[in-house]
C-alpha cells in the first residue's frame, strides 16, 4: 500500500509529528507474560487527530487499513502490560516522529521493526535511523482495530497489532538474555 503515512494523510499524523513516541521491544512482563509493544504516548492516528496509546479505550475510533482502503473502525481489544528491564527499537522517521516499537512488534507489510534500517520505507514514510534502547516505561500497550487487517496508524505509518490472532500476543517476546545483549 502507499503510504498511510504522507502529507495527506485524514489523521494529521504526516508531517512534523508527535517527537518520542514509543513501544516496547523485549522483555517479559510482570506475570511472565510477554510484554505488548507501545509506549503510553505513541501517537495513533484518529479522526480527531493523533492521540496518544494508552488514552484510547474499545470503541474509540482509529485508522486502519480495511478491505483495501484506509477506513476509519472502533477498537476492538486494548492490552496494557507491565514490564520490566524492557528495549525497544527506536525508529526515527523522515516526517519527525521517533517511534519506540518492539523489534519483533509488525510491520503493515510483514516486517519486523527489528528488520528497519535507515534508508528504508515504512508505509510510505522514510526510517531515518534505528537502533535497539532501554524501554523507560512501566507498561506497554496495544490495540486491536475491528477491520479485516487488524493493522493501525503509529507516527504516520501503518504497523500491525500484536492482537488478534491465536500467538500474536507472543510478537513481543524477546527472551530477557536476548534483550539485554541488544
């Protein structure tokens, strides 16, 4: 798909952007259970504009990519984790936004955020840099838009949700030897 993430993009999140955005990227989380992928302030895109992560709740409406088209749809399942000595791959994008997103934590198009590299596309946007830093939040969140993609609207571009389907919670695992060699 061409870029959720351009200038025209319906939710205002092209463009300068919303700086330090988030997500998680490695450890287990409190109970043992593998932590979800985004920090409390990761911009989503919504109708009324970016809004941060952890101020969504089920219903709130958001941008996915639904049956071909970016549509707007309500939340389906919201997680929220704590988490502990957790990293992250800290993607800064070409339109300003620095996003925190787990490594294992998808793409829209079937990478990992781990896979990015500067010099590569993200849903039309360009990664300026990514690297692997300590995760500075106690919880982690994700959402699981109600479309056919399950994908949403982070800092401009399209990313997957680690929701939905049976084992995808598990695409933020990083056993906790891995996450500290990171």
């Amino acid at each position: 798909m061409a870029g959720a993430g351009g200038a025209g993009f319906p939710g205002g999140a092209g463009g300068a952007g919303t700086a330090g955005t988030t997500g998680t990227a490695g450890t287990m989380g409190m109970a043992g259970i593998p932590g979800v992928c985004a920090a409390p302030d990761t911009p989503i895109g919504t109708p009324e504009g970016d809004r941060p992560i952890a101020s969504l709740k089920v219903g709130d409406l958001v941008y996915s990519l639904d049956h071909g088209q970016l549509r707007v749809v309500p939340i389906r399942e919201i997680r929220r984790m704590a988490v502990l000595h957790h990293h992250v791959m800290q993607v800064r994008l070409s339109n300003g936004v620095e996003l925190d997103i787990s490594a294992p934590h998808p793409t829209a198009d079937g990478r990992s955020f781990g896979q990015l590299r500067a010099g590569d596309m993200l849903d039309g946007v360009g990664v300026v840099s990514a690297r692997s830093v300590p995760y500075d939040y106690a919880f982690t969140y994700d959402i699981l838009p109600d479309s056919e993609t399950g994908t949403y609207v982070a800092g401009g571009a399209l990313i997957g949700s680690t929701l939905g389907a049976p084992g995808e919670e598990e695409a933020c695992f990083v056993p906790p030897r891995a996450a500290s060699a990171q």
